[in-house]
C-alpha cells in the first residue's frame, strides 16, 4: 500500500531524510524469527502477546513522493505532527557529565541521578529551559525515565500484571499499539497532547509508527467491517487495523544519541526497537502539548 496523508514530520536533524526509513507492513510476531537478546550474562528469546504484530524488516530510504508526502508545511500542532531535533549542547553536557549512557542496569541509572544533588538541579534547570519554549509555557509532566535491553524488536510492555520480582525473561511484549486507552475514545484521542523522549544512550534507538490518526484509522476500518457489530473502540482498534491492512507501511526514525522526537502516541500505533544494538537503551521522557 501506498502512505496516506495523514501524520506528518517536522524534521529539523541535520542528517534529514537519512534517519527515516519505510517498510511494506506488519505480521504477525510468529512470522519472523525473535532474536536473542545476550546482555552481561542475560540471555533469553524475547516473547511476546499472542496477537502482537510487529514491523517487517524489509526497510528502505523514503523515495521523493514519499517525503514530499510526510513533510509538514505550516500547519503543526500536538497531534499530526512528529517533531525531530537534537537536544542543546548545555543540557547534553549535563546528561553526559551524569555518565548514563555506560550504565549496566536500570538500578545504575537511578544511582546516577540521584548520587549528585548539585548535578541533578543544573539539569532540571537545563531541562525546564528547553521544554518551556516547546510546550509554549503550557504545563508539562515528566513520565519517566525508561530502560531496555539491547537487541529487543518490539519494546513496548505492560508489567504491571508481573509479579514484584519479575525478570526480563518473564515479560511479554505488545507489539505496535496506541497508548492511554483508559481516559479516551478513538474520536478524543487526538485531544491529549504527546510526548517527548530523549535518546540518553550509546545506541541508536529507533522510533516505529504508522502515519495515521486513530480517526484515520477507524474510517479504513470501516470499509472493511461493520465498527458496532465488532465493537472497534479504542483498546482493540490496533487488532483490526493490522488484520485488515497488514500491508500499510511503517515508518523507522533512527534516533541517534541525545536526539529527541515528539509524537502523539495516543493518536498513532507506533512502538520503539533496539533491534541489533549492543548497550542498554535509556530514555527520558515528558508529556505535554509540545511543538516547535
């Protein structure tokens, strides 16, 4: 299938184009063999739901037509629009003098924040500075500071139905999805703002979505199956939509160290890969109502 206009990019890295790739679709996570993850003596198959689609890895540079078409114009805002940028040289200096990237573990990284106070204040100043302008002085929110194993292709997961003392082994993985499900509908979805995350590992991450708001979605939906007779609602929209157009593409953001992007995850099926890398994957992250 060819993209639809539909979600667009606001690209401002230097590399431009180079970082966003485009495949043929989604299968089932039973369609492709997982690889292993083999981390400081971890080693296990990553596993997954059982209907969790997953990106094909058949990736390739966007021709012209297709980057004319993901490209926005003038008209941005928090929700059709995915914003690319490199994050200041202050607040990187910040982040590399807390030493993050060659943490071994999630407990590393917490120690690492909270073992200089002084150290931890200039970076929240610095990270107040560069988020204010973005949210337009709006109110923001930090959500978390995220961890994940190398070489995981999928690496969006639900854990709190694991016990306390689970292990990466034990975890289950969702494949591409749409975030909050509890507080909206497919038709408010797009009224809740987005994120913003922060590469602060060694690795290049990568970032996976379809360019297609929830609406857009549920319309192509619709010319497939009767929405009400098979309750499409917002829990189990990605199900359908993946059954149904297994062949629309999905688009791969290379997100290098100390690179942000801002996306409306609750208005797009999207997910994030460390497929193939090596260290641990470390993320910072804010919701808000960002541009720029």
């Amino acid at each position: 299938m060819k993209l639809k206009k539909g979600i667009l990019i606001h690209n401002q890295l230097e590399q431009g184009y180079e970082v966003v790739h485009i495949n043929s679709g989604t299968v089932l996570h039973t369609a492709l063999v997982t690889e292993p993850v083999n981390f400081h003596g971890m080693v296990y198959t990553p596993q997954y739901e059982d209907n969790a689609r997953i990106a094909k890895r058949d990736w390739r540079a966007l021709n012209r037509e297709e980057i004319r078409g993901i490209q926005a114009k003038d008209k941005r805002n928090d929700y059709n629009t995915i914003y690319l940028g490199d994050i200041p040289e202050a607040l990187k200096a910040c982040f590399k003098r807390l030493d993050l990237a060659n943490s071994k573990s999630r407990e590393e990284v917490f120690e690492k924040f909270s073992g200089d106070a002084a150290l931890t204040k200039e970076l929240s100043s610095n990270l107040n500075s560069f988020l204010s302008p973005l949210a337009d002085n709006k109110p923001f929110n930090f959500h978390c500071i995220g961890t994940n194993l190398p070489n995981i292709e999928m690496v969006a997961c639900n854990t709190t139905k694991l016990p306390k003392d689970f292990k990466p082994k034990d975890i289950k993985y969702m494949g591409m999805h749409n975030d909050g499900t509890q507080s909206m509908t497919i038709h408010t979805a797009h009224k809740f703002g987005n994120r913003i995350s922060i590469n602060l590992g060694n690795d290049t991450r990568s970032f996976l979505f379809v360019n297609l708001s929830m609406i857009q979605a549920l319309n192509m939906i619709g010319k497939k199956i009767d929405l009400k007779k098979n309750n499409v609602n917002i829990a189990n929209i990605p199900k359908f939509f993946f059954e149904h157009f297994p062949d629309y593409p999905v688009i791969r953001v290379q997100q290098k160290p100390y690179q942000y992007y801002i996306a409306p995850t609750d208005n797009c099926f999207h997910d994030g890969s460390t497929l193939g890398n090596k260290e641990l994957d470390i993320t910072m992250v804010y919701f808000g109502a960002f541009q720029c």
